[in-house]
C-alpha cells in the first residue's frame, strides 16, 4: 500500500456554532449552525458574498478560534487544536508560491521539512514522486512556480501539503479566477484525494451546474443560517417539502441562492427545514457506505500516521534552519534584479557621495561639510534597509502565513534564517559603500578610525532592517511606508538636534536623544573621526576656528566616551529592534490579528 493511502478516516461534527464580531455593534456572522462533513466525501460550503462561508472554513480549520462559540467534533470527540493542526492542511485562495524554485525543489523542500529526519532521502523521494503523479504534475518537475498556470498553482499548493498526507483538507475557493475547464480538472483532483479516504472541504463561489455534481456534499450558507445540508440530488425534493418549486431551466444551486436573497422568510423557513444543519439530506446509499468506515478516536496520537520529533514540529530547530537558509540563499541567488538594484542603488548613492565631498576630510574649513558627510552617510543606511522590508515583507507574510499555519516550521529558525539571508550581501555592499567614500572624501588613513566608521554603519543598517521588519510585519505597504517616513524623520530630528549649540542641551533632552540610534551612531563616528587627531589643515583662510577639532566636538555636544560604548550601545538597538521584528510578526501571525487592531483603533477614535 502507497505511503499517502495510509490514513486516519476523520469525520468533523458541529453543533450550536456561533462566531460574534465585536466591533462599533456586536455582529453575529456565524448564528448555531450544524453540520456533518465526512471522510471520503467532497464537501461544498456555498452562499453569497458575505454569507460566512469563508468565516465557517477558517473556524473548522482553526485558522479563527477568538469570538467562537460551539461544539467542533473529531471523530466523536471534542476537538484538540494541538493534534488536529497535524492532521489537517489549509490551502488559503491565492495562490502565493515561494518564488524561484522550481516544482520538484519546491517539493523537496516541504518534504524535508514535513516529513522530518525519521525518512530518507529516497523515502522522501518516493513519496514526492508518488504525490505529484497522483495530481498530475509529473511532468512539470523542472518549471518555476511563477511559470505555472493556475490550475497548476492550485494543485501544486494541494501537492506541497500531501507531502505528510494529511486526512483533512480545507481549501478557501479552490477554483477563483479558473476557466471551467481548469476548475473541473481542480475538482477532478480534489476526487481523487476523496477516493483515498480524505476529507476535503472547500469553499465554492458561483460554481456552474456540472461542477457541483462532482460533490458529495453541499453545504449552503445565507445570513449566518444553514439553508441546506446534504446531496446536490436531494435539494429539489427538499425544496418542494417546503413550497418552493425549482424550475427546469434552473440550477437548484443558483435557485437556492436567489430565493434566500429575494424571496422574504425565505432563508428562516429554509433553515428550519434543515434545522439549521441538524438534518442533512445525504443519498442512502452514500450514508451507508460512510457508515462501514472505521473511525478512529481521535485523541488517540500514536494512531496517527505523522513522524513526530517534537511535540510540534517533524523537524529539529537546526534542522528547520538549515533546510529554510538554503532555500532562501538559493532564491537570492536566483533573483538577479533584487541583487542587482542594491547594487545600483550603493554605486550610485557612492558616486553621489564622491562628488559632493570629494576631498573635504581633512579641511578644517569645511569640517561642517564632514560631519554632513557622516549624517548623511547613516541617513543613507537608516532609509535604505528600513525601506526595503517595509516594502518586501508584506509579501513575503503572506507566503509565510500557510506554510506557518500548516506547521511547516517553527518560527525562531524562520526568523534566524530570515536575518542571516541578507547579511552577507548588506556587509559587502556597505563596506564597499564606506571604504570607497572614506578614500574619495580625503579621511585619516588611519584602520582603527575607518573599522569604527565602518561598524557603525553596518550595525545601523542591521539595525535599520531590524525597525523595517517590524514595520512591515503590523503594517501593509502604504501603511507601512507612511509609518516608516515618520519614524525615520523623528530619527533624524534627534541626530542633528544640538548641532552648534550642544553645551545647552538639557540632560533630560540628552537621554531622549540616545533614544535615537542615529544619534548614538553619529556621536560613535564624531568621536571615531575628531578625537585625538592632528590640526586639520586650513586650505583658503589664514584662520580656521575648528582647526583643533576637539572644538567642533565641544559645540557638537560630544562628551569623550568610548566608541566601544557607543557600538555596544548600536549592538542594543539591533537587539532590540530584531526581537521587536520577531515579536511582531509572531502576533500578526495569530488569526485573530487583524481584528484585534481594528477593534483597538475604532475604540480609540470613538472615546476621542
């Protein structure tokens, strides 16, 4: 017997399901609902826009627990999220791939991760061959995801969770943006994972009268109410118990839809009929059949076909770390434009930077110009990598949400290896940046003035990504950028405050400052940079007033501390800020996220 025939028939029971938003009014989407979806059956939840049914698959998966009230039964016995996240996959409706790899990397890849070190290579092999062959993509091994068609995409979403042949599948509108051919191969697909014993449910928007006949259950939603629970055969004979009499030329699928919404009572009295999901009108047959089944408890974890390290996760933490670094390096190396913009925007942010202060280092003159330089030079580290997470993360969330949710991984190796996949480049393009302007803008040729200048660059740029991701983890793109522009000028407010006059600073002013790590940064390269250096030479006047550069520190308001204490200060803020990333994106991966601010926010403008 094939590994991914090997399952645990599951069977979802609800009963009295309420789900309440709680908002500017308190709103009931879902209202005791019930329903029966079990193994071996395609089961359909369909309804209009706004109906609940998507709300009602997020619930079953366990992608919604918060405003949840109700009974969820596995098998018979109350559900434990715990165990059934091993059990169940989420296909979320877009189609988000990782980019740059092809299908049999992709594959790979999951079933390294979902599958674990108690297989080989050649089991994992096996298994992904044996996957792809069941859905079709046997021959399209060697294409990148982003070269897929759509009905491809699906059913490559479909593969990469079948890898650890889960027995409950959700899908949120499988067939969205398909022809209706594509979309009956999608379904067609979904049947054959039925046949080995699978539960697959899936939310259907507007699905034609053929495609609704290749399910074996229906599920129809209107106003938070269930108005029908059984076959597509036994809809019309339900429908005239009632009074309500389908045409010829109708779908009963499209008549039940158009009643609820225009005929008034309607959907009440159809719910009643169905007693709100309590009765489901399924073929004798079929009911007969299900019924020979075995059916396993479900709190019983040993029955369970899934190799287990931890209580979590297949994978160790190292293990995890390693399969997501070399994943992430391989699609940096893949994506020539991301490197090659970096590129170009460093040389020529650096040509800019030579032709405006070529040759001022050691002009006592223009010592002001200097110390633009040295702002400027962070300015330049702080908006850069601030920015491109703010604008490339968002994105990236949304590949990490299903992968995240359907327990691929944990989230520290996600985020170690997240940290460490730009470093090597952020280091070798800032150093080039730093060691050409330092050259080009005549500086002490002394290493220990240019490895502190250096460092402090590096570590606000580490820093800079640390306050991006952070950003881009609560915030979408446009939020995101108009919260970063903010920060980022209050930033520079505190860096440059005091220039001039920085002996009448007021200690309270001073500590709010060094809140700021550009100030911390520039303060560090002061010092690094006019501390115990020769006069400066004064090129066009017989007088420079900074030719003693301690002068210019004394009106800068720099004291003589020690750099090392203002770059272990920096290694702080790159701490903090990193750990601040983590946290954040942590919390906007929980379900309820969304909600939960935008709760917060209209409470907070109401009581203004």
């Amino acid at each position: 017997m094939s590994e991914i025939s090997k399952i645990v028939p599951v069977d979802i029971e609800f009963q009295d399901l309420n789900y309440v938003i709680k908002g500017r009014s308190v709103k009931r989407v879902l209202k005791s609902i019930n329903g029966n979806f079990y193994s071996g059956e395609l089961t359909a939840i369909l309804g209009a826009s706004g109906s609940g049914k998507t709300t009602l698959l997020n619930i079953l998966a366990g992608y919604i627990s918060t405003g949840v009230t109700g009974s969820i039964k596995v098998n018979g016995t109350p559900r434990n999220m715990k165990t059934f996240h091993k059990l169940a996959a989420y296909i979320m409706q877009d189609d988000l791939l990782q980019p740059f790899l092809n299908v049999e990397e992709m594959m790979m890849i999951a079933a390294k991760l979902k599958l674990g070190d108690l297989k080989s290579t050649e089991e994992k092999s096996a298994t992904v061959n044996e996957v792809l062959t069941l859905l079709g993509l046997e021959k399209c091994l060697g294409i990148r995801t982003e070269e897929l068609s759509k009905g491809q995409k699906k059913r490559l979403s479909v593969a990469l969770e079948m890898v650890s042949n889960p027995p409950v599948i959700f899908l949120d509108e499988p067939t969205s943006g398909m022809d209706t051919v594509s979309a009956k191969q999608c379904l067609n697909t979904f049947q054959t994972l039925t046949k080995q014993g699978k539960t697959v449910i899936c939310t259907i928007h507007q699905p034609s009268a053929s495609m609704l006949q290749q399910f074996d259950q229906v599920y129809f939603i209107h106003d938070g109410l269930c108005v029908y629970n059984g076959s597509m055969t036994n809809i019309i004979p339900f429908l005239s118990t009632l009074g309500y009499e389908c045409p010829v030329t109708y779908s009963p699928a499209d008549y039940i839809v158009e009643t609820v919404q225009t005929v008034q009572d309607s959907a009440l009295a159809l719910s009643e009929g169905i007693q709100n999901g309590k009765t489901n009108q399924r073929d004798l047959l079929k009911e007969s059949l299900s019924s020979l089944l075995p059916r396993l408890p479900f709190s019983i974890d040993e029955d369970i076909d899934v190799p287990i390290i931890d209580a979590h996760f297949p994978t160790t933490f190292w293990s995890q770390f390693y399969i997501l670094s070399s994943r992430m390096f391989l699609q940096l190396k893949r994506n020539k434009m991301e490197i090659w913009l970096q590129v170009f925007n460093h040389a020529v942010a650096t040509l800019i930077f030579v032709l405006l202060y070529y040759g001022i280092g050691n002009n006592a003159d223009k010592i002001v110009f200097t110390y633009h330089y040295f702002i400027s030079t962070l300015i330049f580290f702080l908006y850069t990598y601030t920015m491109l997470p703010v604008v490339l993360f968002p994105t990236e969330l949304q590949l990490l949400k299903r992968e995240y949710f359907n327990r691929w991984y944990d989230l520290k190796p996600y985020f170690l290896a997240l940290t460490l996949r730009g470093l090597p480049l952020m280091v070798l393009l800032g150093l080039a940046f730093t060691s050409t302007t330092y050259v080009f803008t005549n500086q002490p040729i002394e290493l220990y003035r240019f490895v502190w200048f250096s460092a402090v660059c590096i570590l606000t740029a580490i820093a800079s990504e640390g306050l991006g991701m952070t950003i881009g983890s609560v915030c979408n793109l446009m939020n995101g950028s108009m919260l970063a522009s903010c920060i980022i000028a209050a930033l520079i407010l505190f860096c440059i405050h005091g220039a001039g006059y920085g002996s009448q600073i007021s200690p309270i002013m001073k500590v709010i400052m060094h809140f700021s790590y550009l100030r911390v940064g520039i303060v560090a390269i002061s010092n690094a940079m006019f501390r115990n250096r020769d006069s400066m030479d004064c090129v066009d006047k017989q007088y420079c007033y900074y030719q003693d550069p301690k002068r210019f520190l004394q009106d800068l308001g720099v004291d003589n501390t020690p750099c090392s204490l203002y770059i272990s200060c920096l290694i702080v803020f790159v701490v903090v800020f990193k750990a601040s990333g983590f946290l954040a994106l942590k919390y906007r991966l929980t379900s309820e996220f969304s909600k939960i601010i935008v709760n917060y926010t209209y409470k907070v403008f109401r009581h203004r």
